[in-house]
C-alpha cells in the first residue's frame, strides 16, 4: 500500500465526504512548489484558493507565528493583544477605513457585514428597511444567511427555509438597482465574480452604483474575500474602481494559511456595533493576526507593481495555448476560458498528471498562485499546463 493510499483510505473512513478531492496527498512544500505522499512534486497555482498568499512555508510569516506560537496562542477577546490591534492598525493606515472586526473566514465576514448593515438601517430608519442587494451569479458564503445572499439558484436547495431579506439584480443594469432600492439597507457586491467565473464587473456601472447607494444611504458592501490582500495587484481590489465602500471583508490571503477574516468599517459603520452585538471566539486570535501583519507589512507598492507585472506574464503566456478561448481577471487572479467544448474539470485533472495544481470557476480554468511565485515556477508550471491544454 502506498503512502497516498493509506492516507486516503484513513480519510475515506473517518472524513465527512463534503469535498471531491483529487488523487494526490500534498504533505510539504515551498513558495509555489510542493510536493505530495508519495515524492511527485507539482506547480501550485491555486495557493489553497487564494489561501497561502506568502507561499508554503514563507520564512518571514513562519517566523511570525512560531515567535507568537511561543509567547501566547489565544486568549479571549475579553482583553487585548498585540497582534490584534496591529493588524487593525495597519488595514486602517492602508485603506482609509476606520474599525476592523476580525473573524474566521469568508462567510463569516460577510455574515459581520450583513449584521452591520441591517442595525445601521435599523438604528436610523427603523423597521421596514432591511433587504440586501447582491449581484447575479454572486458567491458570498456556505452559511444558511450567505447562501441566501449567494445569487445562485444552484445553492438555494435542500436548506431551507433561507434567510430571507435578499434580492438579485443584473451586474450593469444601474436601472434595475434603482428599480428595487425600496426598503433597501444595503448593496453586496464582489468586483470580480470568482466563484461565478472569474468575471469583472463593469467600472462604470460599479462607480455609477456606488453614488446611487451614497445618495440614498444605502450601504454599499464589498466582499473581498477572494479579491483582497494583494489578489488583483492592489491591497484591494476597490481601490482599482475608485470607489469607497462602507464596509469590506476580507479572508483567505489575510490569514496566510492560517483561518483568518475581517470586517472593515468605514466612516458611517464603525460604531454601528457595540458590546454584545457580534462576537466569535477566535476572532483577532493573536497567533493568525501576527501572520497577517507580515503579510500587509510586505504589500508595499513594490510588491504589488511585481504581482500585477506577474499577472500580466501569465496572460501573454497562456493567450498563446491551445485551446484557449479568452483570459479574464485582473493580477494573480485568472480565468482561462476554453475553446471547442472542453470541459475546465478534465483540464484540472490533465494538469494534475502534468505536475500543475489547478481550480475551476464554473466553465473556465481558474489561477490563484501564491503572489511570491517566482518566475522559474511560473514557467514550470505553465508548462504543464500547456501539456494539460494540448490533450
């Protein structure tokens, strides 16, 4: 028996069977190189779904949270710690926001958002005004509440009843978002649909958006859980289409590998919650939040001009192909749509054969490398999946 097939059997037996996983055990790696059960080493351009944003095993966020490790791993949010208000600072300084509240993950974040949101309504308007707006083809969580707000009719099954209080509307008919703004607290959108497909929404409509909702006192939410920390070439991607949310949540890359999320409050929302309004007991736990003040610290204009300068080497790269229909995304997140019927999960596994980690976004091939990946890496692993898009 080898390796991978004793994992997978100890995994079959004892794991809830929630994930279609593939055939390959990961047990170490580096930067964008790993390696699995059994010594096959791959290209990973998924980096955990834009998870592991420093790469496996980056020296400066291992040596981060070891030294933290060491000094505390948690102590209730009834006291404070350093790396907590650290990080908070930081994302302050960096965004123009004014309060964090940190979480766990993505659904979680957006759970905090949507909260915010319906008491901001609640607290100045009253009753009557709680409906929050999202976009079609949106993915905002697995929880009973983001699955409602999730503008997919795919994930409105089997766990009812919803939350209610939500209502879709087209990305870029501004026309239809006036239509249905009556008792309207809020406006989710994410500025790049990954989930949904990798697809940019129009700039035009979301600055067009963005005064209708300022006019009207509608909070305008966005959720950064995938386009955040660095993914598109900015720290946040709504710094790209000039706007400024009232509230933004971020996940994956914050955490750097470890499960970290946050709320980020503007002017008019940061002192909408209060004592006894939301909490989660490893919120801003100190081990997570001193990963992620390496991670921000090491986001300066530099890296970034290098993340988007990467990003646009991989699409000149893959617009020469087989196969390849057409390239969407902005920086180090990418959407590769595929010509004459192929389908993006056959690609995924041909890739996983050549030596290359890769994700689909419904039809099309997606890529979340770590922003570290260096360009030996990049060529590697376009490689492979140059041979994944030739079968």
């Amino acid at each position: 028996m080898s390796n991978f097939d004793i994992i997978k059997s100890r995994d079959e037996s004892y794991v809830a069977h929630t994930y279609g996983r593939f055939p390959a055990a990961i047990v170490r790696g580096h930067n964008a190189t790993c390696y699995d059960a059994d010594g096959k080493k791959y290209i990973d351009f998924t980096s955990g779904i834009g998870v592991n944003s420093l790469g496996f095993c980056d020296k400066g966020w291992t040596d981060a949270v070891t030294k933290q490790l060491g000094l505390l791993q948690h102590i209730s949010n009834l006291y404070y710690t350093e790396p907590c208000g650290k990080l908070a600072e930081l994302l302050c300084e960096r965004t123009g926001m004014k309060k964090v509240f940190f979480a766990n993950g993505g659904a979680e974040a957006n759970e905090g958002a949507i909260k915010c949101a319906r008491k901001y309504s609640f607290m100045k308007y009253g009753g009557g005004r709680s409906k929050i707006l999202t976009l079609k083809n949106s993915f905002h969580g697995r929880t009973v509440t983001t699955l409602s707000a999730t503008g997919q009719d795919v994930f409105h099954n089997f766990f009812f009843p919803f939350t209610e209080g939500f209502d879709f509307i087209t990305p870029g008919d501004i026309a239809e978002l006036r239509s249905k703004s009556e008792g309207v607290c809020a406006l989710m959108i994410e500025l790049i649909q990954g989930e949904g497909g990798v697809l940019p929404v129009d700039r035009e409509y979301v600055k067009s958006a963005a005064e209708f909702c300022a006019e009207n006192d509608i909070l305008l939410i966005v959720d950064e859980v995938q386009t955040g920390i660095g993914r598109t070439g900015s720290l946040f991607c709504f710094e790209q289409y000039g706007i400024r949310p009232d509230i933004v949540t971020a996940a994956k890359g914050i955490g750097g590998g470890l499960p970290l999320a946050a709320v980020l409050f503007g002017e008019k929302t940061e002192n909408v919650l209060v004592a006894g309004d939301h909490a989660t007991t490893f919120g801003g736990n100190p081990i997570a939040c001193a990963g992620g003040v390496e991670i921000i610290n090491r986001l300066d204009a530099e890296f970034l001009a290098e993340v988007r300068k990467k990003g646009d080497y991989f699409r000149e790269k893959i617009s020469k192909m087989p196969n390849v229909a057409g390239i969407a995304g902005m920086g180090l997140m990418i959407g590769i749509e595929l010509s004459g019927g192929i389908a993006a999960a056959d690609v995924v596994r041909a890739g996983l054969e050549a030596g290359v980690l890769l994700l689909t976004a419904k039809s099309k091939v997606r890529l979340l490398p770590p922003l570290t990946v260096t360009y030996e890496e990049i060529d590697e692993g376009l490689a492979a999946l140059e041979k994944a898009l030739s079968r």
